[in-house]
C-alpha cells in the first residue's frame, strides 16, 4: 500500500502536464503552422492591394427569376487570415432586378448593405458558398433574413469588436439562429460565430444538438450539422461527424468535402 499511496502525488503533475500539452498541440500548433504559410505566401498585406471585383458566380439578378439565398464565407485578409473567414449573407426575392449583400464591419455602421460585389472576392480570395436555396423555400426564408438582420442586436457605431464578438461572423450565425431549417453552421474558423452577450446552454445554431457556451469565451457543441466542437477563446477544435472530418484552429475543417446546403433541412 505505501508504494502505491506516495506514486499518487507524482501522477497528478504529469496528468497536469498531459493536458498542457494536448491543448498546445491541438490549438496553438497548427496556429503555428498557419502563420508560417501566411509568413512564405505571397498573398496581399494591404487591403489597398487586394481584389474586391467580381468573380462572376452569380448571374445578372434580372437574368434569374427564382428567389434565392445564399451564404459566403471568404478567407480574411492580412495576418486574420491565419485565423478565421469573413461571412456574408445574399438574397433576391423572385423577379428582383437586383441582389442584395448584408455584412458587417468594424468601422462606422457594422451593418452593411451592397458594399461589395455580391459574389466578390474577399481579401482576394474567391468566396465559398456553404449553402444556396432557390424557389419557394428560399421565398419562405427571406422575409425571416431581413427581418433578423433590421434586429441585430449590434448594429449601432462602437458595437463591432473583433473578438470575442460581435463581429461579421457573429452576424452570420445570429442569421442562420433565425433560419435553422437552412441546416448549416459557419466553419469552425468562422472566428466570432460562437459569440454570445451571456452565458447560454441550448440547442445549437443548427437545431440539431446541444451547446455549452460561456459568452463566447469558451463553448462545447454536440450535434449533428456541428459535430463535435471544443471552443476556447474562439479557437475551434472537434471532428465531423456526418461528413467525416477534423476541425483544426485556423485550418478550420480537414476531411470528405461539404456539401453545399441546396434544399432546407425537413
């Protein structure tokens, strides 16, 4: 018995060292990785020095008749591209001559109307889209959109902050809370998405699982769109579960490829 009862102390440190070390290694190592492929890249430092226009993946308004919703993510500029994507949500009712981009940003107004080309690149890089509904599942969910987005909660001048949130993919998310049937959430890298203004303990965005979240801080998901996901100050590590896969801070996803949401969760 003596033996045994002086190995228990030693065991303590080195399970504390163990945990030390898994966190090191899952969210501050590939970080590590990611800056290292921003420091070789050759990509732009400057916003002044980036594409913006167009990438024509999204036809004249007046050319396509159905409505229709889509939601982008775009790979963020300079050095916050080591760590998260920028969102953006848009929409055409059916017959609209036009398109129509809500973002935020962190200066003036976050709320932002048509800044941007519709399907334009961010930072220079081409957008992604993570979910497309067209026809009457997309007519249902626009007045739902506009309406979230008129009650945003941050939407005054002061109100952005880039972390923990709100931010663009604070914004986001608080549109997909409103609209679950889409049946998607934001990538893991979607820094900002898991903001909340308090402690919350409920469904996730999706609707399809349970989520733990300590105002944006820290948070746990379980679900069936989410997966598992471990949060830490806006770190995202976890696995997919329907398409299988790894979530990596700052890679964001690793796996079988996602499809594009193209018809509402029944």
């Amino acid at each position: 018995m003596r033996p045994y009862l002086h190995s228990m102390p030693a065991a303590r440190p080195f399970r504390r060292k163990l945990i030390m070390l898994t966190i090191l290694a899952v969210f501050l190592v590939p970080l590590i990785a990611r800056a290292a492929l921003y420091a070789a890249g050759d990509g732009p430092r400057s916003w002044r020095d980036a594409d913006w226009s167009s990438t024509g993946l999204l036809p004249p308004a007046g050319e396509y008749k159905p409505a229709r919703v889509i939601v982008f993510t775009g790979k963020a500029g300079a050095w916050k591209g080591i760590f998260a994507v920028h969102s953006w949500i848009v929409l055409k009712p059916a017959g609209a001559q036009e398109w129509t981009r809500y973002d935020v940003v962190g200066w003036g107004n976050p709320v932002r109307t048509n800044n941007w080309p519709v399907d334009g690149r961010w930072f220079g890089n081409a957008p992604v889209a993570i979910a497309d509904i067209s026809g009457a599942d997309a007519e249902k969910l626009i007045p739902r959109i506009e309406a979230a987005v008129r009650d945003y909660g941050f939407s005054h001048a002061g109100d952005y902050r880039i972390w923990p949130g709100p931010n663009s993919n604070s914004f986001t998310a608080a549109i997909l809370r409103a609209v679950p049937e889409l049946g998607v959430a934001l990538p893991p890298n979607a820094v900002g998405r898991d903001f909340r203004d308090r402690l919350y303990a409920g469904r996730t965005d999706s609707g399809t699982g349970v989520e733990l979240n300590l105002a944006g801080f820290a948070a746990v998901k379980l679900g069936w769109v989410e997966g598992f996901e471990i949060d830490l100050l806006g770190l995202v590590a976890g696995l997919d579960l329907r398409h299988p896969g790894v979530k990596l801070p700052g890679f964001g996803r690793i796996g079988v490829e996602s499809p594009v949401a193209t018809a509402l969760a029944r």
